[in-house]
C-alpha cells in the first residue's frame, strides 16, 4: 500500500547551488545504503516534493511513495499540477527537492517511466547515484559560554571516565573541553554513557564518537575534542532541539545588549 501524501510547500534550492557531483564534496551523498536510508526517511515523514522538468521554469509536486532496493527502484507518485505529467512523459527525467530535519535535499531521477498500479498512477526509476545533502553547512554549532553544562563518558578504548564543559553544541554533535585527565582520548574512539546537565537540571544521555582533537589554552595541557552524535532517540532529539533553541535565544539577548 502507498504512503498518503502530507501537502507542504517545500522551496526550490537557491540558484546559487549545484547538484553536479564534486569528488570528496561531503554535501553528495553516494553511499547506496546511505542513499536508501534517506529516502526512506522521506516515506516515513512524507512532505509534498517540489519537483522541475528539464526545460520548463516551473514547480510541480509530488511525494515518494516506495522504495525497491532489492528492485534499486524508486517509485513517485503523479505530479501536481496534472500537466507536468505529460512533460513527464516527453522527457522522462525530473530533478526532486525536499527537506530532512531541516536540511535541503534535492536529486535527479533519469529513465523515469509511466506505470499503472490498481487504480493508481505511478511513475518508477532507478535509485539515485547520487543526492545533494549539506548536511555539515547546515547545523551550526552554538557557543555554550553563557550556561555551563557538565560532560562525562566513557572512553571505548581504554575504559577511562572523561570529564569536562560542553564548549559548543549543534543538533549533531558538540565540543567538549577536557580536564587533563582527558588527553588520553584518540581520534576515532568513541565515548559510551555520556551524559550532560542540561540547563533545565534535565539530563541528556548518549554515545558519541570523536570526530576531531585540538589543544585548548596558552599552556596547551587541556583538549578539545569535537563529535558526532551516534543513534539519538526521538525523545533525545526533541530534548535537544529545545536546548539548543534556548541556548540561541541567550545569544540573541547577548548580542541585543
């Protein structure tokens, strides 16, 4: 059974980019599964596509309704309005915008073919090769220096209990500067049972790997180390994101006095 639509605008991409693949441009997304998981998170929180045809200055809609992997197919439904489906037809290719957490995503289907299911209407293609995803231009990291919010963790690799001040934070990942006990820590390791105070006096737990380590003040005995949270829940995302927009308001205030 196909998805049902949810109707939401979503803008076009600004002129100003590109969707050419670029080689180690980490905006493109080539990974297959990487690819699969992303479309499927579309299907699992459907808004409406905005979707151009080659050769027409105009906007039309439509959402993803499945995806094959085992088939490497991707399956749409009709466009709306009903007339960009016979330019469709004619050309048989399309380029497709939407939004995943907040983040612009847009790809080109080529080979795209009409196709009859039940009483629907379908068009089918191959999965992309490749999908346009800024995912580390759009998350910026907000500075914490106005709230201090307590870290520790587990070092995967030798066992060790890490401690220190979240520095920044972002919907992905954060900074950490670390006590000196810390500077054992390794690119690469990844941190267990972490948990935050947040400045609610909630708690925030999660892993995270480490992504980043750089040496912090004049005398250079202290670390930062920079990270990507791995796996976080719903309810920790949502936890976050209020977190964040608290801390955003703070700056506001700070930079309007």
């Amino acid at each position: 059974m196909f998805g049902v639509l949810r109707k939401a605008f979503v803008p076009d991409l600004p002129k100003t980019e590109t969707t050419a693949a670029e080689p180690g441009n980490p905006n493109f997304i080539k990974d297959p599964q990487k690819i699969i998981k992303l479309l499927q998170q579309i299907i699992e929180s459907p808004p409406l596509c905005s979707v151009t045809v080659r050769n027409l200055n105009k906007t039309f809609f439509t959402s993803i309704l499945e995806i094959q992997p085992e088939n490497q197919l991707i399956i749409i439904d009709e466009l709306t309005p009903a007339s960009g489906n016979n330019l469709l037809n004619q050309h048989g290719e399309l380029k497709l915008f939407t939004f995943i957490n907040g983040l612009h995503l847009t790809f080109r289907l080529n080979g795209v073919t009409r196709e009859q299911s039940g009483n629907q209407i379908v068009y089918k293609a191959l999965l992309p090769e490749t999908i346009y995803y800024p995912q580390r231009r759009s998350s910026p990291r907000i500075k914490a220096d106005l709230t201090a919010i307590d870290f520790q963790g587990t070092s995967r690799d030798s066992g060790l209990l890490i401690k220190g001040i979240v520095s920044d934070l972002s919907r992905t990942g954060l900074c950490i500067t670390l006590a000196k006990s810390g500077n054992d820590i390794l690119y690469g390791d990844k941190l267990t049972n972490c948990l935050m105070l947040l400045p609610d006096g909630s708690t925030f737990s999660f892993d995270l790997s480490v992504r980043s380590i750089r040496k912090h003040g004049r005398s250079g005995l202290q670390k930062q180390i920079g990270g990507h949270f791995n796996g976080l829940s719903p309810q920790n995302q949502h936890k976050l994101d209020r977190t964040i927009c608290a801390l955003e308001r703070q700056q506001i205030r700070k930079r309007k006095n």
